[in-house]
C-alpha cells in the first residue's frame, strides 16, 4: 500500500516535471509553437500593452470670414484670404492598453506643426484711388504640442477605428508672413490697406517695404492703441481614424493611419484691422479662424 502510494506520487511529479520542460522547450525553440486555429490571437490571450512611435504629414485647411466696412471700399485681392491650405510634418508617441479583444485605450503625444498659406492676385486702391493690379502670397507658421486621448475599436485583429478628443497647446507664436507685389511698379506704400494694418505702433509696410512680417499677436490693437494678444493657447477638438497593423514580427507591427482632426477652437480671436489715422475706425473684421486637419501617419508599434 505505502509502496504504491509512493509510484503515484512519483509518477504525477515525472509528469509535472515533463510538462513543465516541454513548456520551456517550445518557448526557447525558434519558432515556437504552432497555432492550429486560423482565428487564433496571440496577442489578445496575453493582452499586451503596446508602445509606439510615429511620423507623418498634416494636410491643413484653414477658413475664416472676412467682413468690411461697406463705407470703406477694398480691393478683390483681399476675397482670396478666406480661405488656406499647407502641408506639414508631425512626429509623436503612444501608449496602447487593451481593455478586451475589441476595445482599446490609447493616448498619443505630437509635436504638430500646422503650416498653410494662399497665393491670390487682384486690385486694390492707392491713396488718390487708382485701381492696381497685385499679387498676395501669405504664410501662416505655427506648432503645437498635441495629447490626443483615444478608444481603439479593433474590427479584425488587424483593421482598427480610433475616436476620441484632441487638444492642442500652442508651442511658440503663431507667425505670418506677408508677400504683397504691385504688377504696374507701384511702391506699396502708397496702398492704404498695407499701411493700415498697424503692429506694435507702427504699420507692416512702409518705406516701399514688399515684404513683411508679424507675430499673430501683434495684429490687433485696444481702444487706446496697445497690442491685444488674439492667439489662442490652446485648441480643442476631436480627432477619428482608421488604421490597420501590418505584422513585421511577433511583437513589432507597421501602422499606416488616416484621421481627421475637426477642431472647435479658433486658431485666433476675431481681428480688426484699423485705420492707421484713426484707431477707432475699424475697417476689416476676420472672424471664425478655423483650422482642421488630415493627418496621414505611419508608426511602428512594439507590443511589450
């Protein structure tokens, strides 16, 4: 009886210990164990937590509403700048938490450059108002650091959805560069919307100046002529996606991804734009500055 009570027992132990070592063999072997069913997930039975790093461009569109003084008369030049567009590069990182085979947690962090700019030829009056022709070309540089918090919807165990808020904060001043020419050799300064807009006490274009430029913060004056700060410091807005996981081992994934990022904020407050001998005559009023985003990315994930 005691004889038999001890084979049992070494004989559940060889089993254990056969068990456990070929556990570890196939671990440590190269290729590791097979998986038998096509549906299968690895990684969902062993929930991994993902990091990652990603690179890609911003396509920026920008818009904004444009009133004047109906007493104040203007040139066409001035209808293209409703509206802008630029290309851009964004770099960021990422954490990835699975919460179940179909949901995910997910915060990103983006150093976000947001660049765009339009070109746009027509007239505009001089001081004796006489019509010329000109041509315009504005650029708008501005960078942002970005926390994009989202909820990943894996639809396969490669296709995914993403959703959720984006807010950005502005990393440095937001700057415009002014390109005016006058085709029939005017000097600029003889144009009075180029000599109204009045930064910092003085106007951008003086002296036959035919480039300029200013901070966004120093376009809009106060009653009593002081700078007003119109850029905002942070935008919020929400940002969907699709992507799709491309295995280039078992833990390390090539990630193409498109979103769109819609923002809510305005990149500025309104801005008015003053008579630059009379600082109460507001002549120009731009409002709504929207600025929303496609964004095209390509990252690598490492599940760890």
């Amino acid at each position: 009886m005691n004889y038999s009570r001890y084979v049992l027992i070494c004989l559940l132990m060889s089993i254990f210990v056969f068990s456990f070592g070929f556990a570890q063999e196939d671990v440590l072997r190269p290729h590791g164990k097979k998986v038998t069913a096509t549906n299968e997930d690895w990684s969902y039975k062993r929930n991994p937590i993902i990091i990652g790093v990603e690179g890609g461009l911003n396509i920026n569109f920008f818009s904004q509403a444009m009133v004047w003084d109906p007493t104040f008369p203007h040139g066409t030049i001035w209808n293209g700048l409703t509206s802008a567009s630029g290309i851009s590069p964004h770099f960021g990182v990422l954490v990835d938490v699975p919460i179940n085979k179909t949901f995910n947690v997910q915060l990103r962090a983006s150093y976000d450059m947001k660049n765009f700019g339009t070109s746009t030829s027509g007239t505009d009056y001089d001081f004796f108002s006489q019509v010329h022709d000109m041509n315009l070309k504005v650029d708008v540089a501005a960078a942002y650091i970005t926390l994009t918090p989202l909820l990943r919807i894996n639809a396969t165990d490669k296709l995914f959805f993403t959703v959720g808020p984006t807010f950005h904060f502005l990393a440095g001043d937001i700057e415009t560069t002014w390109s005016p020419t006058s085709l029939d050799g005017t000097q600029l300064n003889d144009f009075p919307f180029w000599n109204r807009i009045y930064a910092n006490g003085q106007p951008w274009f003086q002296n036959g100046q035919v480039t300029g430029s200013a901070k966004e913060n120093e376009i809009d004056l106060d009653q009593n002529g002081n700078v007003r700060l119109v850029q905002k410091s942070m935008r919020v807005g929400v940002e969907g996606g699709v992507g799709y996981k491309i295995p280039l081992s078992k833990s390390i994934f090539l990630v193409p991804q498109g979103r769109f990022q819609l923002m809510f904020t305005p990149v500025t407050d309104d801005t008015h734009w003053r008579d630059i001998n009379n600082l109460n005559s507001v002549v120009e009023t731009s409002s709504k500055k929207m600025l929303n985003s496609l964004q095209l990315a390509l990252a690598l994930w490492f599940e760890i």
